[in-house]
C-alpha cells in the first residue's frame, strides 16, 4: 500500500504496428497499460497515475498524475502510432510531471515501456538514470520487441544506473507467447516492491495460474476440455515411450561418447523442471521426456532450419536446442533407427506435444514449418511405422 | 560566521543549548542523494553523543558529493546557530545553503532558488564550531532544508552530525496534517454494538 504517484510513458512508434505480440503491439501495450493503472490505483485510494506518450513530434502529456481511473483510461484512446520514440525526453517530461504533483508525500515512480529501438548512446542513459537516483524517483523498464543495435545493454545499462535499494525493476517480455499484461501480473511492476500486492492483481495472478493452458475454462470450456483430454492421452503415451527409452538408453548409452552431452541436457531440463511454478510442471516433465526421446534420435538431417527452430516457440527454447544439439550429435553417432526416432518424427506426435504446451500456437506459421521439415525427413520411416497409431492431438 | 566559547564548555551545560533536536519530526526527516536510504536520521542525536562516530552516518552516493535534507519540526521554532560534524578526507561539506518552510525541493530547485541564508562551512570534527543565522529570518521555522553543494574534495561527502541551537515556540504551523480520512470504508473500523458482542450501554 505504498503511496505512490506514477507515469506511465507509452511508446507509441511506427515499431508499434507489428503482430509479434496479438493482436499488435500497440494494442498489447495498451492492455496492460490499463490493467496497470487499475492495480496502481487499486492499490491505495490516494495513488495517482499519469500517462505520457513518447513518439510522434514531440512528447506529450495525455494526462497529469491523478487518481480518476475513467480518466485515464478514456485518454488512452484514439491514440496514433507513428514516429520514433524520444526515450531520454519522455524520461525527463515524465520527470518534471512528477516533481509538480499535488500531494508530495507520495512516491515518484516512472513506467517505461520500450518496444522499439533506443537511439541514445549509453552514456547519455547512464546520466540520466542517475539524475532519477538522485532525485529518488524508481524507474521501472518494460523491454518488448525486437533487441536490436545494443539495445538490451542499453536498458541493462539505464536500469544499473538507476536502482537503488531494488525500487526500480527491469522485465523483459520475448515476442511469441504470452500476452504483455500477463506477463506483467507476476513481475513486481504490478505487485509492488515484494508486499502482498494488490487484491487485483493478486486474484488476477492466481486466476491465471490455476488454469493450466492459460485459457479459463469459464471463458471457453470446449477448449479448455479438448486440451485437458489431449494432454492425458499424450501422457499416458508419453510414459509407454519414456519406458520402452529408458530400456535403450541403458543399452546404448555405454558406447555413446555423448554422454557428457546427455549429462548437460539432463542437467538443463532439470533445471528447468526445478525452476518452473506449478502449472509448468507436467509441461516438464514433457519435455524431459522429450529430450531423452530425442537422444536416440538419428538419421534425420543435420541441415534442419536454425532459424525456424529458434523462432518455434519462446518458451521451448529448450526443447529447440535439445533438438538441434541432439541431431546435430546424431549425425555423427551411428546408432541405427530406434523405435524413438521413429515416435518423434511421426507428424501428429510433435503437434500434440506442442499444442499440450501453454503458449504455443500449433497454428503458427513458423511452427508449421518446423513441423513440415521433420516430417520431410521421415518419409521412409513413416511407411513403416504402423504401431504408433497418430492420435489426435488437437 | 563562528563563535568559539570562552568558557570551558562542560557537555551538561552546552547540551542544554543544543537542545532543539529533541523537536525534531524524525520520522519524516527524509535526505536526496544519500547512500543508504534512511540514514538521514541518524546525524540528529544529542550534544554528548556528537562525536560517537560508531553508528551510522549519513553519506552521499559515490562521486556525487551533493546532499539534501530535509528536516520538519514538530512546532515551529527559533534557530540561533547550526552546528555540522562532518566526515575526514575532504568528505566534509563546504558550503550549506538553508531553505525554510518548504517542502519537496529537490536538487534543480535547490540549485535555482535564492537559499535564505548561505554559509561556508570549515572542517569541524568535534562540533565546537557554530554557524550563526541570521535570527531575524529564522523566528518561525517549521521545517528546514540543507543543501550542501560541495565537499573539500573528497569522493563522496559525509555528515555525521547536525545540531540546532535556539528555542521551540509550542505553536504549531500545520494542525490539519496529522488526520487520518477514510476514502473506502473498512467495515471493521465500524463495528456496531451487535457484532462486538452487545452489551448494556452505560450511565456513570
């Protein structure tokens, strides 16, 4: 119940206008820019809330800090993207909003959402996140969109700059995946520095936790069920697999000279299982799974797209990387066609583990593509295979 | 603009004059620039306790020898002198510019407005050296604020102790700020007879 008073500083550049985040980034940014200003003014009664826009021909101020949550939300629309975005005066304007609020017991605190790219060197970044340092004032950096020309450092930079006492906060939200503002709703920005955080954003958090897929089996239960049934039958399967791979990979572990590679990949996917929260669990444990399946995979072309396998998914970055080392590696191994390789590469198997994980859209055209090259391989072998019946995983 | 005493100053009779930091509103005393935040409060003690240098003192952010405090007293009061113990190695303050009865400056309005007095500090470890003001200016003081600009050289700039000499007028400048206001009601603060258990009400 910090007493707070804070500006929101809006990108609104011509970056703004891609569908990396759905439906556009714009449209993203201002979705959790309102839930923002909810949970702020949720929060205590007496905080106020601004907003300020940085692109275009100049900053400009849509409205001072103040407590009207109709307000605030009324001016944030018919907003225009266009331009490039003025990071270090929509700082400093947000600044100066600040230091003239009306009740100066309150906190200063700027939100700063940063989806295109930064034209200032780092210098002049440093310079400035010290002069808010100095005049107390937290900083709180939401970094979306591409990372492009340094500017990841940029920010790092900025927000090392202008920490103290971890007030400030920096989060970074890859493109793909989940939305921004849910995103958000875990990250301190919304829950305030390490109290209990506000009843809003609170149930809103654990709302979205206790779904499994992130899709509220209130809002759409046809969904909600078809996954749920999906993801126990591609469990029960998974653990036939997983049994009949443990039995090879006893065997053929011993003459591998891979197994410091396994090490490593078990290493990582535990990480990863110890890491995860509780709904990731399962999803895990999956992709534990999957990583020893991918083991014994061989024979499927070494030449497989990079770039797609990147783009794939955000969250299964790991799974990508497992893939690609793992076939990268079996190239070199000579183990002949396992009943494992046989089980990756049939077509229905990846979309079923993929449309199981949360934020993953089997639809999407790059993991489309990446489905399409793994199948390309396996012609052969899908003629023989006959006792993996391809269950719907859809 | 120093006195030195001419009398050998024994604590129990100096402390007495130094004893307007007892009327200091410490929990809203609040510092820009420093180090740890909340330190600020630890450089008002009492007059024997000046030099004891094993607690925390307050230091400014490295390389950036500039410090604010801003120090709100509970009634308003009449300043005479003003006493600073700073820290060794140049890490003293220089110069110290006072602003009286205003609230929320930080360092650009301090750096452009016109400070009501202004002074040039020397290094003063044992705190016997006091800067007179200018009475005139200093009769009814509800909150003052420090501005030390500079250090002698040293990387970042430390205080370790500031003292008021003058005297406390009990009236009170600001009555409305202490009232606490609903702005959502909180049922439990309305708790009806009924629900705390009932009772018989009382005559005496």
């Amino acid at each position: 119940m910090v007493l707070e008073a804070t500006m929101i500083c809006i990108d609104n550049s011509e970056w703004m206008r891609n569908g990396d985040y759905s439906p556009s980034r714009f449209q993203a940014q201002a979705d959790a820019v309102n839930l923002l200003c909810g949970a702020k003014t949720q929060s205590n009664p007496e905080n106020t809330v601004g907003i300020l826009t940085m692109a275009g021909k100049q900053v400009r101020v849509l409205t001072t800090p103040t407590s009207d949550l109709g307000k605030i939300l009324s001016c944030m629309h018919g907003l225009e993207v266009g331009g490039e975005m003025n990071l270090s005066a929509g700082i400093q304007v947000a600044q100066l909003a600040l230091k003239h609020r009306q009740n100066k017991n309150q906190q200063q605190r700027i939100i700063v959402f940063a989806g295109s790219p930064v034209q200032y060197d780092k210098k002049m970044l440093e310079t400035i996140g010290k002069k808010l340092k100095k005049n107390n004032v937290s900083l709180d950096i939401v970094d979306f969109g591409d990372d492009e020309e340094g500017k990841l450092e940029k920010l790092d930079a900025l927000f090392a700059a202008v920490n103290s006492n971890e007030s400030s906060h920096i989060i970074h939200i890859p493109p793909g995946g989940a939305a921004i503002s849910t995103a958000l709703m875990s990250t301190p920005v919304f829950t305030g520095d390490g109290e209990g955080g506000s009843g809003f954003a609170a149930a809103a958090a654990a709302g979205g936790g206790d779904f499994d897929f992130g899709v509220d089996p209130n809002l759409d239960p046809e969904l909600a069920l078809a996954l749920r049934v999906s993801m126990e039958e591609e469990r029960a399967r998974q653990e036939a697999a997983a049994k009949r791979a443990a039995d090879e990979a006893a065997r053929q572990e011993k003459g591998e000279p891979s197994n410091s590679q396994d090490a490593t990949m078990v290493g990582k996917a535990a990480e990863a299982t110890n890491n995860a929260s509780e709904p990731m669990d399962e999803v895990n444990a999956l992709l534990q799974q999957a990583i020893a399946l991918s083991m014994e995979n061989s024979g499927s072309d070494p030449s497989v797209h990079d770039s797609e396998m990147a783009e794939a998914t955000n969250e299964d970055q790991d799974l990508a990387m497992a893939l690609q080392i793992s076939i990268q590696e079996a190239a070199k191994a000579s183990s002949s066609q396992s009943d494992m390789s046989k089980v990756l590469e049939d077509p229905s198997f990846m979309p079923s583990v993929l449309a199981s994980l949360p934020g993953v859209d089997p639809d999407d055209p790059s993991v489309k593509e990446l489905l399409a090259s793994l199948q390309g391989q396996s012609e052969q072998s899908k003629q023989k295979n006959e006792d993996n019946p391809p269950s719907d995983g859809k | 603009m120093a006195c030195l005493h001419d009398h050998s100053c024994e604590d129990n009779d100096c402390s007495s004059n130094w004893s307007l930091y007892k009327h200091i509103d410490l929990p809203k005393v609040s510092a820009l620039n420093e180090a740890v935040p909340g330190s600020a409060k630890s450089v008002f003690k009492p007059w024997e306790h000046r030099l004891n240098s094993s607690e925390e003192h307050l230091e400014s952010n490295e390389g950036d020898p500039e410090l604010l405090v801003y120090i709100p007293f509970t009634s308003d009061v009449k300043i005479k002198s003003i006493a600073i113990i700073g820290g060794t190695d140049g890490t003293s303050p220089s110069k110290m510019r006072a602003f009286i009865n205003r609230d929320g400056i930080d360092f650009s309005d301090a750096q452009n407005m016109q400070a009501v007095q202004e002074w040039d500090l020397v290094e003063n470890l044992n705190g016997l050296l006091e800067f007179q003001t200018r009475y005139a200016k200093f009769q009814s003081v509800a909150s003052i604020t420090l501005h030390f600009p500079d250090n002698f050289g040293g990387d970042t700039s430390q205080i370790h102790y500031i003292g008021f000499k003058g005297e406390a007028t009990q009236l009170k400048r600001d009555v409305v700020a202490t009232i606490v206001y609903e702005l959502m009601p909180n049922p439990s603060d309305h708790k009806t007879k009924a629900e705390s258990g009932g009772g018989f009400s009382q005559v005496e």
